[in-house]
C-alpha cells in the first residue's frame, strides 16, 4: 500500500474528520439581540451606487441639465462618505454588561 491509497485516515488526521452536514454556526456566531455584523463596506458602495443610480435618473429624465454635473457628481461620494462615518461611528457601540 502506498503512502497516499489511504486517504480516509489522512484526511481525518490532517484536517479532522469528514462531515457532510452542511455549516452549522455556533452560539459565538450569533448575537444576542438577532442583527447580524454591519459590513460598512458593502453599505457605503450601495450608498454610492444608488446615488449614482439617482444622478443618472434625474439626467436621463431631463429634471437636471448636463451642465448641473459638476456639482451633481460628487453628491454620490458625499452621501456614502456619510454614510459611512455614520455607521462607524454608530454601528459599532455594543453594551459593556454581559
């Protein structure tokens, strides 16, 4: 037999043994009061995405001319810098008693 034709006890002395049930989060994974973690990343590129949805809408249905973009532009940017410290600077807080 070589070095490799047992791969079952290989694999359960290297890595544990094989489940095939699917991932189970445990109670660390879960907070106390059901909302999951604030990924501020994802919320600041919706932000900016929807904003930037938004100037195209108002363009593209002649409500704001072309020649208003150097001051629509940077709106977008604006709001998810916003967004952004807002959701750090209030996201994050977590109740010190547990």
């Amino acid at each position: 037999m070589t070095e490799h034709e047992n791969t079952e006890a290989f694999d359960a002395d290297a890595y544990g043994p094989r489940t095939t049930e699917p991932y189970a989060a445990d109670e660390s994974d879960q907070r106390p009061d059901g909302r999951h973690p604030l990924n501020v990343t994802h919320l600041v590129m919706g932000i900016a995405f929807l904003s930037f949805v938004g100037v195209w809408a108002l363009i593209s249905s002649d409500l704001v001319r072309i020649d208003d973009l150097r001051w629509l532009l940077p709106v977008p940017w604006v709001l998810a810098g916003l967004g952004g410290l807002l959701a750090t600077a209030f996201g994050t807080r977590r109740s010190s008693s547990g």
